[in-house]
C-alpha cells in the first residue's frame, strides 16, 4: 500500500467559528506511535534532512513511545511493521498548548515544528531508524 505524498498541514473547517486558529482548536490528524528509541532515531533523520521534514511530536510520560502528528487518512493506509496509526474520526485534536493526549507531552510541540509529518517521508526514516538499532544490536 502507499500513502499519499502531499505533506498538506492537518486542518480542519473553522471559518465557522469566529477566532478559532486549525493550530490551537480542532485540527484533524491522525497519530503514528512508536517505540521510543526507533521514534527518537527517526526524529534524527528527518533533522537530519533536507527542509523542514519532522512535524509535531508527543512523547509518554514513561518516555516508552511516541507520536508522531500525520495528515488526517494515513491510518486508512498505514502498515509500518512496529507501529500504530491512531485514526482521530474528525475528533481533532487540541494541540497548543498542552499536549492533545493525557499522559504526554511534546518532544517537537506546534509552532516549533510543521503541524504533521509526511506519512511517505515517515514511513523512510521509520525503515531507516529500525535498520540502525537492528545494526547496533547485533554488534553487541
């Protein structure tokens, strides 16, 4: 399967509500959770790469996973092995500024970083991250 290569910001309609921002009310995105350690290597690569490639990003408070903010629909396509895509159902979510999800925080909050993540540009550095940590562990 594939995904979608726009890397269009997670919005959603708010012209009907005066004064409400897509960044700090109901945006709609979708949440792809990771393993720490394969999230943190990945968040590497995409700094590591040309543009502005990583967008929002929450972490747990046992520091066990995290989230990465996606376009609305990725989870419709989503099959990286290791990870979930948490589909929002037009919920939105409140990003700014506390952290949309209890129990977390943000290791890249909104307005540090783009809104969502490329799915397409996550999918590579997820594929990447796991290649490095299986390389390191077997050198142990």
């Amino acid at each position: 399967m594939e995904t979608s290569q726009s890397n269009d910001p997670c919005t959603s309609d708010t012209s009907d509500r005066p004064g409400a921002s897509p960044a700090t009310d109901d945006a709609t995105c979708d949440l792809v959770t990771v393993p720490a350690r394969q999230g943190l290597e990945a968040v590497d690569i995409l700094r590591r790469g040309p543009g502005e490639a990583v967008g929002s990003v929450l972490h747990d408070d046992g520091c066990d996973t995290l989230g990465f903010l996606v376009p609305a629909g990725t989870a419709a396509c989503w099959d990286v092995p290791g990870s979930t895509c948490t589909e929002t159902n037009g919920r939105g979510l409140s990003l700014a500024p506390e952290p949309p999800v209890e129990g977390s925080d943000w290791l890249l909050p909104p307005g540090e970083a783009d809104l969502a993540t490329d799915p397409v540009v996550l999918r590579r550095a997820l594929g990447e991250a796991a290649r490095l940590i299986e390389a390191a562990d077997s050198r142990r």
